[in-house]
C-alpha cells in the first residue's frame, strides 16, 4: 500500500468512514469530499495526479469524434466543428478536471460550436465555445439565471455555483 | 391564417423535429433536450424551424424518418413570455421546392443571446417514439 502513495489520487463517492475503515486510509489516500455526478453510489474510481478522471476522459473521446462531424451532419444544415473549437473544449475539460470537476455532457451545435454542461441537481453551467466566443450560461431548472462571457469570470468562481 | 401572420394563440403548440442519431442533442441520461436542439441554424437567420401542431401529424413533422428525427412540442405561451414571435410560414412546392402547410417560424433569437435556446430546450416536451 506505501507504494502508491503519492502516486493515485481516491476518490470515493458519498465516503463512509465506517465502510472504509475510515482513519488508516487517508493516511495513503486523498479521500474527496464532494461526490462525482455520474459515478454510481458506491463506485471508487483511482487515478494518477495529472490524469483525467475516467468520466472526463470519456468527454475528451467524444469532443475528439466530432472531427469526424462534416457539414450538414444533422441533416438539418449544421456546420462542421472547427479544430481550434474541439482543441479549446479540450483544455476546457483539462481545467475543470483539475478542479475535480467532471464534465455533464458534451454535445456539437450547429453553428460550429460545442456545448459542455457542468450539472449538480437543477443547478447546471452550459459553456458554449464558438470559434469566435466563449460563454456560459446558469440555469436553475428551467429557470435561466445569468449568460456572460468565460473571460468576465474565474472558472473555478463560475463551477462553484453549481456545488452551492 | 396566411403567411406572414402572427400566431397569438397562447395554448397552440409547434413540433420541433430534433435530429437524434447518436443523441448528440439529448441529454443520454435523462432523455431531455440539451439547448443546441433549439438554436437555429446558419441558413435561419434567428427563426427556429417549427410545424404548428393542428396542421400536421407526428409522422409529417418527423419527415417520415422516426430512425433519425424525434419530436419536441413547445407551447406558444413559453414563446411569447420570452419577448419572441411565432409566425405562420407555410412552404409550398413551388415556391420553396417541398409542401407544408403546418410551417412556422420562431423569432427572432439574437446571435449572441444563447438563453432563448436554453429555456426552449428545458420547457420542450419530448414525444417519446416506441
């Protein structure tokens, strides 16, 4: 057990001291406090400093797919995904992960955006990367809260609304 | 009704056809709309394509392709409250090259005001497909 210290990071979702023996691990282990969204109650996911969690590497793989996206992709007219817009949700991705933040969902638009969600219970951030802006948007249920763009705030400030 | 005419009715309804192959605009969790769904395309010009509910049926609005399009019914009065119009635009053969009398435009949604989309996107009822 000594010689993964330093070297993986625990992460363990909804953590009960008692179930994990609580004390003689996190003397190895880093144990988050905050749940992952989409790992399962229960579910212990390990990763090495420096990596992307398993849920935002699955991100990464679809933001990279929709290279293959060509004009008109939805047959209803929708332009195909820049490079430069793909390669700036990845770093997106990178920055929130660093944050220990996982990605909702990623889903191409139609005019060569990409939409990442960032969602805890009602509370989601929808960052919108055009080739030309980036902007957010917080939404509370159905209700729309606020839009500005990514540069008027600090990420870290703009994911913590969604954990209030 | 003619072209051109604004739809007051605040109870009509409008089908949005989505596309879904690979859920690329749906939640694959939840089954909802994401907003890209709802953002209109270059070739819009800020109207979001829509066929007014009482003029068609499910398998006109889906172009008779349930594989590659799902349904989504916005009601008129979520339309009005956010400042936007819902316009009557019926196509016809010969002057837009296809038939359909139930089209309707809805605008206009700014570039740069992305919460229209959004709103309409989590408002928006899906019609499940079996």
């Amino acid at each position: 057990m000594s010689s993964l210290r330093n070297l993986y990071q625990f992460e363990a979702s909804a953590f009960n001291p008692i179930f994990l023996e609580g004390s003689a691990l996190s003397k190895n282990f880093v144990i988050a406090e905050r749940m992952a969204t989409n790992v399962y109650d229960g579910a212990i996911s390990i990763k090495k400093p420096g990596e992307l969690s398993a849920e935002n590497e699955a991100i990464v793989r679809q933001i990279k797919a929709m290279r293959l996206l060509e004009d008109n992709w939805d047959e209803e007219g929708a332009q195909s995904i820049p490079p430069r817009v793909i390669e700036s949700a990845i770093r997106w991705v990178h920055r929130a992960d660093a944050l220990d933040v996982t990605i909702y969902l990623a889903s191409p638009g139609p005019n060569q955006e990409i939409l990442l969600m960032v969602k805890e219970d009602d509370r989601e951030i929808e960052i919108i990367l055009y080739p030309d802006r980036e902007i957010y948007l917080k939404f509370e249920g159905c209700t729309f809260v606020e839009q500005s763009d990514m540069k008027a705030v600090a990420f870290s400030d703009l994911l913590k609304w969604v954990a209030l | 009704m003619k072209k051109g005419d604004r739809i007051t009715d605040p109870e009509a309804c409008f089908y949005r056809r989505v596309y879904r192959k690979d859920k690329r605009y749906i939640d694959p969790r939840t089954g909802k709309f994401n907003s890209r769904a709802f953002t209109p395309r270059p070739k819009d010009k800020g109207f979001l394509s829509v066929d007014l509910k009482r003029l068609t049926n499910i398998s006109l609005a889906l172009n008779q392709d349930p594989a590659k399009f799902v349904l989504g019914t916005i009601v008129n009065r979520d339309v009005l409250a956010l400042g936007i119009e819902s316009i009557y635009d019926p196509k016809t053969l010969a002057e837009d090259g296809f038939d359909n009398k139930a089209h309707c435009l809805i605008g206009h949604i700014p570039i740069e005001d992305e919460s229209i989309a959004g709103i309409l996107a989590r408002r928006a009822q899906k019609i499940e497909q079996e």
